[in-house]
C-alpha cells in the first residue's frame, strides 16, 4: 500500500500523509489550522512566506 505524503515547508513541524493526494491534503490543512492556532494562542504571527 503506498502513502503520500505532504509538507508545508515554511513551518516546522507541519506535515502530513495519506493514501491518496487528497486525503493528505485534506490532513495537511488540518494541522495547518492547529498550528495556526498554536501561533494565535501564543500571541506570534506565522512566518510571512504562509500566506
């Protein structure tokens, strides 16, 4: 079975993997949201190359 997997190379940390493009993307979003709301708590700002 093969795995896909993603990362969001501006933010440490902020990968993900599924069984198909989709499904990691659909992941990566997400944790791509907890994280920003990691950054949010904390008071920071996410690094400029996010947007």
């Amino acid at each position: 079975m093969e795995h896909l997997s993603l990362t969001f190379g501006a933010i440490s940390g902020c990968h993900a993997w599924g069984k198909s493009s989709e499904a990691a993307l659909s992941e990566l979003v997400y944790v791509f949201e907890m994280i920003q709301e990691e950054y949010q708590d904390r008071g920071e700002t996410l690094p400029e190359d996010t947007d």
